[in-house]
C-alpha cells in the first residue's frame, strides 16, 4: 500500500478533481518554500549577516542573494517533484498500454499461423498453388516465427 504523498494525491484527486488537487499542492509547494525561506534566512543569513555586520561590513546584497538561491533550491525541488510523480504515472500507463499491445499482437501472429499451417495443409491435399504462393506463404511463416522468437526473448 501507498501511504506516501503520491497515495494522497492519487486520492485526493479521485475524490475531488484534477483543479483541488492542483491548488492544494501549489498550496503545500508554496508553504514549503516558505517554510525553506525562513529556515535559510534565520539560520543561515542572520548568523552570516550578524557576524559580517559586526566587522562593520555592510552585506544586505549578500544576505538577499542566499535567501533568494535557498528559495529557488525549494522551488526546484517542488517542481521536480511534481513533474516525476506525472512522469511515472504516465510510463505506468504507457507500459500497461504496451503490455497489452503486445499480447495482442501475439494473439494475432498465432492466429495467422494457425491460417497458415492450415491453408498449406489444405493446398497439399487438394490443388496445388503455384510454386510462387507457396514460397511466398512460407517466408510470411517464417517471418511469423522469427517475431513471435523475438517477442517472447524481449
């Protein structure tokens, strides 16, 4: 079971829709870089400036400029989060999807070399095809074999 944020949302959303579930995590995004802003600034930037400041060195550019790279460092990591949890969503999907094609072709390729195994059988008992079909209808078997080997190592 999921019991992390990914759950949660997966959830939230199926409960409430695709528009709350974007509000409420710009909502918690932007209490974090906040919450990431405070902490950078009380205890990185203060402590710096403090000490700079008591050198008599003026340093508020100095000051802004981490705070404002300790809040960029937050957005990104937001962002990134947001964009890997879609991102393995839809591979989930689109490996599903493939699954799924995949075994259908496979169904195909044996339903075809079923008809045919079948129509060459036949055309041995009765009249004969000409030469051309034959090798042509076994060079597709032969295709048909070499997918399916090939299907069934990947």
């Amino acid at each position: 079971m999921d019991f992390g944020l990914g759950g949660f949302l997966d959830k939230f959303e199926e409960h409430w829709g695709k528009w709350p579930t974007r509000v409420l995590t710009a909502t918690v995004g932007l209490a974090a870089i906040g919450v990431a802003a405070n902490l950078a600034l009380t205890y990185i930037a203060q402590p710096i400036h403090s000490a700079i400041q008591g050198m008599g060195w003026s340093v508020s550019g100095i000051v802004q400029w981490i705070v404002a790279i300790g809040a960029a460092m937050a957005t990104a990591a937001v962002i990134q989060t947001m964009f890997e949890r879609r991102a393995a969503a839809r591979i989930a999907k689109l490996t599903a999807r493939s699954e799924a094609l995949s075994e259908r072709v496979g169904q195909q390729l044996e339903l075809l070399d079923v008809m045919v195994d079948e129509f060459l059988e036949a055309a041995q008992e009765g009249v004969p095809p000409t030469a051309e079909d034959i090798a042509a209808l076994q060079s597709l078997k032969a295709t048909i074999t070499s997918s399916r080997d090939r299907m069934n190592a990947e």
